[in-house]
C-alpha cells in the first residue's frame, strides 16, 4: 500500500511541476546542450570476428569495428543481439556510435589483468594511473554508446571485492596529490586495489550514453572526467556493489541526465570536481549541469555534490525526481582540505520516501579528512516543491564553519511527514524557510540558529 502510495504522490507531482517555468540558467545550459551527429554508416562486429558466444573474447573485434569506423569518418558500430565475451576494455574513438542492439548483452570478464596497461583516470579525485574503465574514451570528438543491449561489468567477484578505503596505497595516492607529485609517477599497475569506473570518457567533447542497462559495476558507473556537453538519457543501472555510484560528472560543463533510473549501491548522482591540491592545480569547475525526469533508489544518497568538488561546482539543476530509501535525500559534503565551492543550486519537484539520516543535508566535516583548514564556500541553493515521509535523524541539516557561514539557502514548500529532529542550523546565513512544515507544523519563516551541541549525524 505505501509504495502505491509513493507512486501515485510521484506521478500527480511530476505532472505538476513539470509545467512550472524553468529558471533563465537552465533553459540556457538546455539550449547549448547538443547530441552528436555521427555519419550514416554501419559497421557490424560480426564482420570483424566477434561471435555471440561467451567461449570467445569477442574484444579485438570490437576494438578493430571501433577503429575502421574512426578511421572511415565515423559511424555506428553495431552490436547485435546476443551474448558477447570482453577480455578488457572496449575503448571508443571518435566519431562512432557503440550501438547495442535489444537483445545484446556485452559480458566483460572478471579478471582485474585484463585491464591493463594502465591508462590515465581520475580515482577519487586525483589523477593517477590505473586500470583501464572498462569502456574508455580518451581526448575523443563525438562518442556515443546507445541501443537497448546491455552491459555486465562481472565485478561482483573480483573488482567489487578491492578495499582501496583508509589502506596504505590509498594513503599513498592521496600523499601525492598533496604533495603534486608528477602525475606520470603515480603509476599503480597490476598491484593496483584500485577499482576502475565502468564507462569513462575522459578529456572529451560531444559525448552520449542512451538506452543501455548497466549491470555489476567496478566502481563509479558513468564517470565524464574533463569532458563537456554530455547527455545521459533513458539508462537504467541496476549495480549495488559498493561505491555504485550512478553517475558522477567530475571537472566537466554542460551535462544533462534525464529519464534515467538508478538502482546503485552508493550515490544516485555525485556531483564532483576533484580533491584538495590536486583539483586547485587543474582548476576545471564542474558547472552547468541539469538533472531531470529520473528515479533513483540507491544505498547511500540521491543527489549529492562532494566530497571531492575543490575546483569548485555550481549551476545545477535538478528537477521532476523520485528517490525512494536511500541515506541522504539532498546532500551537500566537504570537509577542511577541500577549499572550493558549491553555489547556485536549484532543485524543483522532488518525491523522496524514506532517508536514514537527514532530508536535505549541508556538511563541512565529511570523513577523511587529513587536517587542512580549507572552508568550502556554500552559498545560492533554492529547494522547492519537495516532500518526504520520513527521516530517521533529522529533517533539514545545515552546519557551517565558524566564521564561514553557509549563505542564501532557501526552502520553499517542502513537507517532511516525520522527523525526530526537525532541523539543525549553525554558522548559517540568510537561511529562509517559506511554507516549510515538518512533523505537521510550519516551520518558522526565519528559523532560529540551534548552537547547542551539533547533532552528529551518521555518514555513509
């Protein structure tokens, strides 16, 4: 009865606010956001080699379809139905289309060898050398991966298992961003614990991923790194492996996600533009980004921007969403070695069931930090037309940096059923809630700043 319930409060409040007028921003970002064209011309992988039989590493022939078609002028390479062994990564160039068919399944194998030699990527927000992503696109024009097969990254007994997590090889890496060692020393080969992304495009312009399913991921499941114009469309992840995150845009502009749902064992969507030194040296912001007409259900948040944003994240979008259980709803993380900023936030018509900690959440002292004194600038964010059933710990979680207060954070027409704590303000600025009701009683205009003990609210 509950889920019927949520569904039927998801359906009348999308139709609603889907009418409603997008701000000036965001109907700029729209207008400038463009797929790509690719030349009229096929090049199936049969004709290469590839055998739907999962006896055969069907990889070169993918990899040589990929490659004629470049070199060709472009085009769509064509996976047809049926079920395909990959050895290692498939790695996209420009100009192609990587069209799975309905009824194509790409099975990549389960051996971390297989993905190497190292190639460069973003791991957490530095840069080193790693595993290959299992399908990879460096510095291309005009990528595409579309069609309604699927992909089955095969993690769950190798690449799922790694913990990276506080070990002395994640120490390591991170000590060399700090210290901005070269990046071509950071150099971690075939005794690397680190989990490659899924799909990462990284350095390129003109990219789209539509259609496809996305099973059993590595790590983060669609990674742009340094990328821009980007659209996300019609994909269905069903990952619940640890650090799953959905989607996770990093130093990238002009991105959009729609249609799109999201089963994921970490974040939905995690908004990220590097870490501490590493991302001040790039200095990429990740910006314009909109998010719209999705469902996400995942172990840990539904939207979130950080921990790793240093180079700074703003003009983001999200509107027409339906999370169900998840940790945080909304959620905004930094912590002291960060720097940066998150600004210019707007978020429109969101169902959300039922979080473990807080509804919507601003945070300056997420884990790991190493001892910095760095405050995060947190300023423009408008939530508006949100309602939840309930939280476990709090409702409206805002807690800044004395001397640093987190500014201009209005809430407008939001409605939490039950929370045990309605909210938690402190080192906040110009915080506003209009027509805000939790636990069945209006939220004061103005609400007054909470500076006794802070709640210490689980993290993920």
């Amino acid at each position: 009865m509950k889920k019927i319930l949520i569904a039927a409060i998801a359906c009348c409040t999308l139709g609603t606010a889907a009418r409603a007028e997008l701000p000036e921003g965001a109907r700029k970002i729209l207008e400038t956001i463009k797929a790509p064209e690719f030349r009229n011309a096929e090049y199936n992988i049969l004709d290469f080699g590839a055998a739907a039989d999962t006896t055969v590493d069907s990889r070169k022939a993918v990899n040589d379809a990929v490659t004629r078609c470049s070199d060709e002028g472009g085009g769509r390479v064509v996976v047809p139905a049926g079920e395909y062994r990959v050895d290692g990564p498939i790695v996209l160039k420009s100009n192609v289309d990587l069209h799975l068919a309905e009824g194509a399944v790409i099975r990549f194998s389960e051996n971390p060898r297989h993905y190497l030699p190292a190639v460069l990527t973003v791991w957490e927000g530095t840069e080193m050398f790693n595993y290959s992503p299992l399908v990879y696109a460096y510095h291309c024009n005009n990528v595409a991966l579309t069609g309604k097969g699927t992909l089955d990254g095969g993690a769950k007994n190798t690449f799922a298992k790694f913990r990276p997590q506080r070990s002395e090889m994640q120490s390591t890496l991170r000590q060399m961003g700090i210290d901005q060692v070269p990046v071509h020393e950071r150099y971690f080969g075939e005794e690397s614990i680190f989990p490659p992304s899924m799909i990462q495009p990284l350095g390129c312009k003109n990219v789209l991923i539509e259609g496809v399913t996305i099973l059993d991921s590595p790590y983060w499941v669609i990674h742009p790194v340094y990328c821009d114009n980007v659209i996300v469309r019609g994909v269905t992840i069903d990952s619940w492996n640890l650090n799953n995150d959905g989607c996770d845009p990093e130093y990238t502009t002009n991105v959009l996600i729609e249609d799109c749902t999201f089963t994921t064992g970490d974040d939905a969507i995690a908004i990220k533009a590097g870490r501490d030194q590493d991302a001040w040296r790039i200095g990429q912001k990740t910006a314009n980004i909109v998010i719209r007409n999705c469902r996400f259900k995942s172990r840990c948040n539904g939207l979130c921007i950080g921990s790793e944003m240093a180079a700074g994240v703003e003009n983001v979008y999200m509107y027409d969403v339906v999370i169900d259980r998840c940790y945080s709803g909304i959620y905004f993380k930094s912590n002291l070695d960060r720097g940066g900023f998150i600004r210019n936030v707007w978020v429109d018509n969101v169902v959300c069931d039922f979080v473990k900690t807080a509804f919507i959440r601003f945070e300056t002292d997420y884990h790991g930090a190493r001892g910095g004194f760095h405050p995060t600038v947190f300023e423009n964010f408008l939530i508006r037309n949100v309602t939840g059933n309930k939280s476990a710990e709090c409702g409206f979680y805002a807690v800044g940096i004395e001397g640093y207060p987190m500014r201009n954070i209005r809430l407008e027409n939001v409605e939490l059923k039950e929370a045990p704590v309605p909210y938690m303000l402190k080192n906040v600025e110009n915080v506003t809630f209009e027509k805000v009701s939790i636990n069945g009683r209006r939220m004061d205009r103005t609400p007054a700043a909470t500076n006794d003990s802070v709640l210490k609210l689980k993290t993920d």
